[in-house]
C-alpha cells in the first residue's frame, strides 16, 4: 500500500501536537480557553499583598496564567483557575466585604444567580444577587449567609470574556 509523504509527514506533526497538549493539560497547563471549570477567587489584603501570594504559589507550582485588571478590581489568573485579587473598597463593600468567591460558568449569568439565589432561600438561607460589580464583565454575584465570608459568582465562559492581558 503506498503512503504519500505528505500524509506521513501531516500524521507525525498531529501526532506530536496531541503529545504536546496531552502533556500540557497533564501538568494542568491546558492552552485552550476550554473546558472552562470555573474558579476559586481570593482577595488579598493589598496590591503588595496580592502580589507577594502570587510569587508564593509560584513557587509552589501554581504559576500565573493571565493578569486582568479593571473595574476596581486587579486580579492574577493562575493556570488551575484560582484567582487572587485586590479590590477597591466600594467593590469590596458591594460584596459584603467577602474575601472569597466560587466562581461557576452560566450561559446566562443572572438568570443563573436569581435560580441559585431561590434555592438558597428555599433551603432557609438568605440570598442576594449583585450584579454591576465591575461594569463591563458579565459577572453576577450572589451574597449569602450559606457561607461565611464568601460570595458565589455567575459568569459567562472564557470564550465570553474581554481578553485578559497575558501574565
């Protein structure tokens, strides 16, 4: 059976890219915007402060991925999805003061936070939806005493995001 070299050639290439990206992925680098797990977000106490953690985790492995800031927020994305940010205090007042979120993807973010919103109150917690936290990112926050100190956000995939700058 005779075999072009060109399709010889194209096979090994895709053969070496799947390695690649396999690899990537096993090291929890995945390079693509997908599958989108959502997120584990820490405010730290200072921009200094923000900065010093992320120079810890990265010497522990959990290195930076992406830097976004914005909307009195600056935030340093990690490869694994955590996120350590400082926020301006109005923000930090809007968000009754939490110093953690989980962050969960939603199609549609605020319709999404209203239905977690009535389940937490179905379940006898109280719940509020905050949304225009940052003007401009579909993010929408749900405040509730279900947890101590820690806000559940809604946000659009990564694909739906505005481009963050690189880290």
């Amino acid at each position: 059976m005779f075999v072009p070299v060109w399709a010889l050639v194209l096979a090994a290439f895709l053969a070496v890219v799947f390695v690649m990206w396999a690899l990537a992925v096993a090291r929890g680098r995945n390079p693509l915007p997908f599958p989108d797990g959502g997120s584990r977000i820490f405010a730290a106490a200072s921009p200094e402060g923000k900065d010093t953690v992320v120079a810890l985790l990265d010497r522990h492995g959990k290195t930076a991925r992406f830097v976004m800031d914005g909307g009195g927020v600056s935030r340093t994305i990690l490869w694994d999805g955590t996120i350590i940010n400082h926020t301006v205090p109005e923000v930090h007042e809007k968000l009754g003061f939490a110093a953690a979120s989980i962050g969960l993807v939603a199609g549609r973010p605020v319709k999404a936070a209203n239905e977690a919103a009535d389940f937490l109150r179905s379940r006898g917690f109280e719940a509020e939806v905050v949304q225009d936290v940052e003007v401009g990112l579909p993010i929408t926050f749900v405040r509730t005493n279900a947890m101590v100190g820690t806000v559940i956000n809604f946000r659009k995939s990564i694909l739906h995001m505005p481009k963050p700058q690189k880290a």
